[in-house]
C-alpha cells in the first residue's frame, strides 16, 4: 500500500499484497485497509495484486510510505523492494508480513525496507510505524529484532546447501540432487551433515521445516 501526505500533511499510502483487487480481500488486509483509512493523518492511494503492479502503481502514485508483503505471486516482495528503489532511491517501504523468520527479515532490511512489521502487530504499533518511517525513522519492532538477534551468532548456510536444501523439500532422493547440481553423492552428503549442524535439526525433514520458518527456503 502506498501512502503519502494530503496537502493538509496527511500521508498518503498504497499497499501490494497477494490478495488480487478483483477478488473479496482476506479480513487481514481488509482489517489493514481498514486501520489506515481511519486515520486523519493518512491517505490509502492504492493497492496492488502483484509485486509488478506495486511497482507500476508507485511509479504512477509516489506515496510517501508504501506497505510490501513478503511473498508475491510474481516475484517476492523484496525483489519488488529492489526493483523501486532502483528508480526511487528516498521510496520508504516497509514490510507488512505474515513470515517473521529472521534470513527473510535481515534481506528485506538489507535490500533497503525502512521497517518490517507482522500483519499481528496491534493496530497502534503498525500506524506508529508507519509514522516513524514517514518521519525518515526505522521501525523494527522489538520482537522482530529479537528473531534476527536470537540467530546473529549461527552460521549462514552456503548457496550450495540452500540448492541442496531445496532440493531435499522437493523429495529428492540423494542420488537426484548429485545428478541435478552435477556433484558426487558423497558430496550432497557431506552438504547435508553442515546444513544440519548449522541448523541444528535432527533429519532432513526438521532441516526443511526450520529452513523454511527461517526463511532460508520457500516451500
């Protein structure tokens, strides 16, 4: 959603979500809708069904703030995030996300989000961090930084053992995946003895599963 300030001050703001314009909303993003409507201050532009309609909607609006979810039926929303401020170097995106594993939040910030905020958060706290970020400010609320700060002494897992790693959530046998990444058998072994260490999962499926909530992988 994009937001940006009315010619009274308020913000005006517009929101790409995975939820098509065309089809009934999910009470989640109505309830978002809903929540910055309310406010004097703030302005809903636009709302788009595609992380390549965000970006042709900001192009055509501006806002002030825009809200990106994480997961896009086109591209993923931080790609989306890249892809705007590659022609809006001052755009202000937060993340509005359901997914708080901390490689999906640590990305979004990296790639430039000004805040990342779960579609949980109370209604009070998301329109101050919406505030914050007009006002120029981050805003990562403490259980967010708390997620990112529990994992900050882990090692990160490699390329390879995040292609193995998808790999193995596909079903894949080992065989498969020394034939598809070109690597001996013993070698996608020898992936998969770090990627559990690193993890700290017990069997392949506890790999996939914390991969997954942590943001590594998508399944």
């Amino acid at each position: 959603m994009p937001l940006r300030p009315r010619h009274d001050g308020n913000e005006r703001k517009s929101s790409p979500d995975q939820h098509p314009e065309r089809r009934r909303p999910s009470p989640s993003n109505r309830g978002i809708s809903a929540i910055i409507s309310s406010q004097p201050d703030m302005l809903l532009v636009a709302s788009a069904a595609s992380g390549s309609e965000g970006i042709q909607k900001f192009r055509e609006h501006q806002p002030n703030v825009t809200l990106m979810d994480l997961r896009l039926p086109d591209l993923s929303g931080i790609d989306a995030v890249l892809a705007i401020l590659s022609e809006f170097p001052k755009a202000r995106i937060i993340m509005l996300t359901t997914f708080n594993g901390d490689v999906d939040i640590q990305r979004a910030l990296r790639a430039g989000a000004c805040g990342y905020v779960l579609k949980s958060t109370p209604r009070k706290e998301l329109v101050e961090a919406i505030r914050k970020v007009h006002s120029g400010k981050k805003a990562v609320p403490p259980d967010v930084a708390a997620q990112v700060a529990e994992h900050l002494s882990d090692q990160a897992l490699s390329g390879r053992e995040i292609e193995v790693l998808q790999h193995i959530a596909g079903g894949n046998r080992n065989r498969d995946i020394a034939e598809r990444l070109f690597i001996s058998e013993e070698t996608v072994k020898v992936h998969i003895k770090h990627i559990m260490g690193k993890l700290g999962a017990d069997d392949r499926t506890q790999a996939v599963a914390i991969a997954s909530r942590r943001g590594f992988i998508q399944l």
